[in-house]
C-alpha cells in the first residue's frame, strides 16, 4: 500500500514542472532552506536522480499567508537504475522525504497605506478616478523597490536507506559468505524555520530526530577471494573481488541541527546568485555514545543558475569535522573538502510551465 501511494505521488510531480533552478544545499545534499522549485534534476557531481515538488511560491500582492506542501525524492544511480522503493520499501541509496508548513508575509507599512488610500479612493461616493490611477500607479513603482519579508514554519518527515558490503570475520565457512549485505533503512523528522528578513538574505535552521547508522565513517576496502578448482592436470583460479567497507558500525539515533545563511544577487538580466555565506551541520547521538560522538561541519557555497533555464552549479568548500571528535586528524588541511555542484533539470523536457 505504502508503494502504491508513494509511486502516485511521484508520478504526479513529474507533470508539475517549473523551470527555475537554485542550489542551496552543503556538500551532502542537505539544506534548512525549503527554496526548491518542482522539477526533476540529476545530480551529476553524486550520480543521483533528484524529484521534488511544492507550492513555495510568491504570495500574490493582498495574499498574506498560506499553507505550504512539497516533496523530495532522491535516489543514487546504480548501474543505469535509481530504484526508490523495492517490495514497498525505501530502497538502498536513497530518501524520501515530505513537508508542510505555513508560510506568512509580512508587508510594508508604506505599502499598505498605499493599498488603505486606494480602498478609501475607490469606495468614495464620486471617486476621483485620475487620482486612482495615480496612486495605482505609484503603488506599483514602489513594490519594485520592496521585498517581502516572510517566515515560513515547516514540519518535515523522511525515510532514508543504504545498502553496503561489510566484511564479517565471524563468519565460518566458505570465504564468500563472509561479505554479507548491510541493509539499513531509517528515517526521522525535522521542524525548520525560514526568514527571508532583507530583500536579498534568507536566513534557516532546523532540528531534528533521526535513526541513522555509521557508513559516512567507514572506509572501502577492497577484497578478493580466490578458488582454486584442480580437474586432472588442469587448474581453474576464479577471483571473486568484493568493495566493502572497513570500521565500526552501527545504527543508533541522533538530534540533526543545520543553520544556512543565504544571499541573493542578480549577475544581469538571466543569471542569479545564490550565497550560502555559512552553513553549520551539527549531528549529536542520543545513544551509542561510547563510540559515536558529536559531529560538526561547517562550511559555504557560491551557486549560479538562471532564473528560467535547466541547469544550475557552483562550488562549495566544507571543513568537516570541526572540533576534530570523528577523524581524530591533527592537520587542519585535510579536514577540508572542495567540490563543485552540478545540477540538471529536465523541465524543458516535459514542456514545463
């Protein structure tokens, strides 16, 4: 049943198109900011299929509040495929997640008189239909200068898996069978907050509870096992290599914290800007403390992207683990990771709005 509904959602989302592109996210994909258009998109730098879908748009002049609702789908491609869901579950290498919220603008003080005289001008007994216009007018000069200030509040929900080879030394028996498969699924769930406060910085942080594992802290390691097989005077040597990962693993839950701080400029008349100056990413465990500790990334990216096109990209340098409670690395240099950020979108071709 849970498919069924999940695969009608996604399959509606793929007819409401728009063709704006934005990234705000960190290195991972992540993000407290809800600016998303709806669109399909593939992720080049992560080889991942992206779908997301809501109706965060601007509010109509008069519109003061509404309620928000969108998706986001994400699937890693393995080996030409992007599963999502599998026998009614969240596949391995990818997440779905949901929100809904409330989103209020705030207007200006002088734009509202503006509107208040207007209603007064055009409820008079002889209205003075010249000086309508021209207030009509002046009104309309001046939210050219302005921007909204809005808040929007938001509860999201997420389901998220992996699957991975892990090597299992206590297993007896044929050496092939020490390579079993890990299948993690998870989820959790964030309440966030966005503030669009000046007319080109947008401020958002979230919190959340999620069941997360440890794969972003083991290594791969490479393995082969070879099998002899002797008939007579022949000998037949098969290799079986394995890609597995090496470390301490577990599943425990944390409290996820992300701050994003973003400004927004105009290059020229197609092409915008969009600054993430900072992002924080704290991920503290609940449980599991003895061999799972606090985590803290810090970083910003710089993204272009044109206001009515299909691709958009840019570059983000991370220092990840800040306080140095993970890695346990003493050279600053090589907690730094750079990396460019590459998107596209296929809205042009499904004739999207």
């Amino acid at each position: 049943m849970m498919k069924t509904i999940l695969l009608c959602i996604l399959s509606l989302c793929s007819i409401f198109m728009t063709k704006a592109q934005m990234l705000t996210e960190d290195a991972s994909g992540k993000s407290s900011i809800v600016t998303k258009p709806g669109n399909v998109n593939l992720d080049v730098g992560n080889a991942a299929v992206k779908i997301n879908f809501n109706n965060l748009n601007q509010l109509s002049y008069g519109d003061s509040s509404k309620v928000v609702w969108g998706i986001d789908a994400r699937a890693a491609i393995n080996e030409g495929t992007a599963k999502l869901l599998s026998g009614g579950y969240v596949t391995g290498g990818s997440t779905i997640s949901a929100f809904i919220g409330y989103q209020r603008v705030f207007q200006d003080v002088k734009e509202t008189k503006y509107e208040a005289d207007l209603a007064t001008l055009r409820t008079a007994t002889a209205p003075d239909f010249d000086k309508i216009d021209k207030v009509e007018k002046e009104l309309i000069e001046y939210r050219k200068t302005i921007h909204f200030k809005k808040l929007f509040i938001y509860l999201a929900p997420s389901l998220n898996a992996n699957t991975f080879r892990r090597y299992d030394s206590t297993i007896q028996g044929n050496f092939n069978n020490r390579y079993p498969k890990t299948k993690f699924r998870g989820g959790g769930i964030d309440l966030g907050i966005n503030y669009t406060f000046a007319p080109r910085f947008l401020f958002g942080f979230s919190a959340g509870f999620e069941t997360a594992n440890t794969i972003d802290s083991l290594a791969n390691r490479e393995s082969v096992v070879r099998t002899t097989t002797v008939s007579g005077n022949q000998t037949i040597i098969d290799d079986k290599k394995y890609t597995v990962k090496d470390g301490t693993y577990a599943r425990y839950n944390r409290l996820n914290l992300k701050a994003d701080f973003i400004y927004f400029a105009k290059v020229n008349e197609d092409y915008r800007l969009a600054w993430n100056m900072i992002y924080l990413r704290l991920f503290s465990p609940l449980n599991k403390k003895n061999i799972i500790n606090d985590v803290l990334n810090m970083g910003t990216s710089v993204n272009f992207y044109k206001t009515k096109g299909n691709l958009a990209g840019g570059i983000y340098f991370q220092y990840t683990d800040v306080a140095n409670r993970v890695s346990n690395e003493p050279d600053a240099v090589n907690h730094i990771d750079i990396g460019f950020i590459f998107s596209v979108g296929f809205s042009s071709i499904f004739g999207g709005r």
